[in-house]
DNA sequence: GAGTTTTGATGTCAGCACACATCGGTGTCA
DNA sequence: TGACACCGATGTGTGCTGACATCAAAACTC
C-alpha cells in the first residue's frame, strides 16, 4: 500500500476528517459507513476507528448503531478544541472564527492583565517591563518582524502571569490571531503610538501591582485591536445557539 | 468482571483512566503498558486502544514506541474540555478549577453582554427582561429554587445571545458553577437585593441596545460572585505555566 | 397498527506482522 | 587495558484482519 508517509495513519485520518467536516465538504447530518472510509482512506479498520473515536470527542461526528457515522451540527463541535480553531481558520470559517477569537481576547486579556498584577511571579512582571520597552524601541524603527515577536510574546507573558490555567492556554490562539493579523495586511505599518504607550502601561501597572490600572490599560488595547479588525468581518452572520429548555 | 454496564466499555475505559489521571492517582510521567491496561480492565486492546487516542488528544496522556503510555503534566491537559473540567470537579482539583471556571465568566460574562445588546435577535431580549423580573419574585420570595433555575436560564441566555459561539460553549460549565455554589452553601439564604437589580439591569440594558450599560451592570455581577467564592479557594495554590521561547 | 423477525451496522475480541527506540554485547582503535 | 562506535536482540506501539456479539432500524406478519 501506500508507504513513505512521516506522519502516522491515524494522524492522517484524523486530519483528513476533520478538515472536511469542519469545512463544510461534509455537511450536518451527512451519514458515513466506517467500511466506506476504509477503502477511501486506504487503512484498515482500527485505524478509522480509533479517528472516528477522537472526532466524536470533539463534538464533530456521532456514531450510531445499524446507521453509521453521522456529522454532527457546528453548535455541538468543541470551540475550544485546537484541532477544531486550526480546521476553521483553514476553510470557510476563517472570518467568524477569527472574530470570536479576538472577541474572546478582549474579554480575557484585561482580567489576565488584573490578576497578573495581583499574582504574577517577579522575574515575570520583570521581563514584562522590559519587553514592553523593547516594543517601543521596535515600533519607534519600524522594524515590524521584531516588533511581531515581542508583542506575542508580551500578550504570552501576560496570560502566563494570570495564573489561571485557562487563560494561559489561550496563548497559542492569541498568537494565531497576532500573526494572522500582520500576515493578512490588517496591521498599521507603525503601530499606533498610543497602543505602545499602553503596552507600557500594562507592565508598569503589573510590575506595581496595581490590578485595576492593568486591566483598563489592557482594555484599551484590545478596543483598539476590535475596532481594527471588526470590519473584516462585518459580513460574517452570528449564529445563536438554541439554550435548552431545562 | 463486572457485568451490566449500561455504558459502553470504550466509555468506561476513557472515564477509568481519565478521573484517575485528573485525580492525580496517575501522576505525571507515569508509564503503563497497554497490555497491562488490558487486564486491568478486562477488555480487549482495541477497547484500550481507542481509549488512549481519545485521552491522547485531550493531551492527558502521549504514546512513545518502546515504552508505553506515559502520564503528561498538567500544563499540557486541555482546560477546556468538558470532560477534563468534570474530572477536575470530581477530584482533588475542585477548588482550582471552580477559580479558574469563575475567573473566565467573570471576564467573558460583561463582554457577553455587550455583544448580546448589540446583536440578540428580539425574542431573546424579551425573554431576559421576563427572567429578570421573575428572578426578582422568586428572590423575594425566598423560592431558591425557583430562583436558581432562573438564574441558569439568565445566564444562559446572556452567553448564548453574545452571537459568540466560543461564549456560548461555555453555558454547561456556567450551569455548573452556578448549581456548584448553591449545593455546597456558598449562596446567602435570600439573594442580594443589588444583585437582582443588577440582572434586571442587565435585562434591560441589552433590550435596549445598551452595550455598555450592559457590560458594567453584568461586571457588578461578576466582582460580587468573585467576591463571594474568593474565600473558598483561597488556600489553592496558582500554577504559572512558562511560555515557551519562540 | 401492534408485535415479531430479519438485517446490517457498530462494538468487541484475539492473533499476527511490522516499525523502531532502547539496551546490551561485540569489535575496533588508541 | 580502556574508551568508543557499531550492531543485533528485545520489547512495545502501530497497523491489519477475520470472527463473533450486540443492538436498533426496517421489514414483515398477524
């Protein structure tokens, strides 16, 4: 059969399923036979198996006896899943995606900033500081590559520093959207004075401990990045998901 | 063994392995043998084979040639997912992860509700005011109950309104928290009068198309409930996860 | 139309071949 | 004699396959 693949079959099955569901190639309720997968992916049962097992634990697909494997709607995937982000940044739903991520952003990053200030390990608030300041030297040159590198891993450092588990890993999506952003053209040539004066401020804030100052700075940034973002996808629809009736 | 299972052993060998891994039973750099999982749980190696992938993607556990399945730290746990999170609340992690669970609403809640002022279709804007204002009756009342139901649905509605698919994930972990705190006695006998004026200003608000009244009023919300479970967790240690050099 | 049987898919099991990292022995060279 | 490189044995995850169990949808009977 096929040989000389570096990543393992089971990788490979995942992947391949999961790109397809989650961009829309295949579509709610579509009904696969397990059989069926084997001859199209050329592996043998336990490998389609042992996908189908990691897709139903993300939400993306049910298994039901005598009927087959059935795509299960978008509302019941795990958002939060990374396998999921990376799919929906890849296909159709880059634009909504995108927007929940920067919308998920700004609710978290001011309170990250808050307890960071009340939590944060020293040499954490220190290095802050001194990143902070290295991003004013990189924006003052316009030297945007270095720049880039510094503001992820300053906005890193500040999630980090909350101490909270989930807001920590929320750092590799956050890095997404700061990439994605300068990539896709969306980021000033200089960064606005203003957001670097605030980036500052976050620090100092941190450094001194003064949590409230913190978050409204960070909120100042994360108002900004909205308002840069936002009409990127003023045409991505909203959808509202039905709340059960208890 | 045990017969009767109404689950499926695949279910079961995901749920033996998970709590008992969440739970700190396994500790971190474990390694166990997939044969020995076999006859530990009298099942088959598919059984134990699908399990693992399914934990593996959760990043609770990684597979290496030669050695066997190895326990990963905590750090690299998903936070996110439901299964993860109610593991964590069955076992010794109850404390940390009600912190950190109370912590994300806190930051998300406000921000919910300004979007869901700004987009929540107009059913869902009359049902908030309705919850509101019955939550007030029942508060007064002294119908606790009653009161908590509401409270779920309130809360519910405010994420799922947002439009923001990544907020509205987050209703069954909120739905636990809020459950979580009246059980275990952390709720005052008769809720506070500020605070059922702050949903109905919260209700009203987002009716109007008030995002920011919205936020604020929802932020009073969120600093009181932070207030009041603060204590109770008090004594968890906070875990700094380092950040990676690029 | 209610109850029963048939059917066809997933669920589970057990045995095999293969890939490959680790370990220990062997041989070479200084 | 000692240090180091090489290499094969070993063990364990990866992948494949045939067989049987289970169970719910669908067809059938009355």
């Amino acid at each position: 059969m096929l040989t000389s693949m570096s990543t393992s079959l089971h990788h490979r099955a995942v992947e391949h399923l999961g790109t397809r569901i989650v961009g829309g190639a295949l579509p709610t309720g579509h009904v696969m036979l397990a059989e069926h997968l084997e001859d199209e992916l050329n592996v043998s049962r336990s490998v389609v198996r042992e996908a189908v097992r990691v897709l139903q634990s993300l939400g993306l697909v049910e298994t039901i006896k005598r009927v087959g494997i059935r795509v299960l709607p978008a509302h019941r995937w795990n958002p939060f899943d990374p396998l999921v982000i990376r799919w929906r940044l890849a296909g159709e739903g880059r634009g909504a995606q995108l927007r929940s991520l920067a919308e998920l952003r700004s609710a978290v990053e001011p309170v990250a900033a808050e307890l960071a200030a009340g939590n944060a390990p020293e040499s954490l608030r220190q290095e802050l500081v001194g990143i902070s300041l290295a991003m004013k030297e990189a924006g003052d040159a316009g030297d945007m590559a270095r720049f880039l590198d510094l503001d992820i891993r300053f906005h890193a450092l500040v999630l980090s520093g909350s101490g909270n588990e989930m807001f920590a890993n929320l750092i590799g999506q956050v890095t997404e959207t700061l990439t994605g952003r300068t990539v896709h053209g969306l980021m000033p040539e200089h960064p606005q004075k203003q957001a670097l004066q605030w980036h500052m401020d976050v620090a100092h804030a941190i450094d001194a401990r003064d949590g409230s100052l913190a978050r409204d700075a960070a909120a100042k940034i994360m108002r900004q990045t909205i308002a840069e973002l936002a009409p990127s996808w003023d045409d991505q629809p909203r959808v509202f998901v039905p709340v059960a009736r208890n």
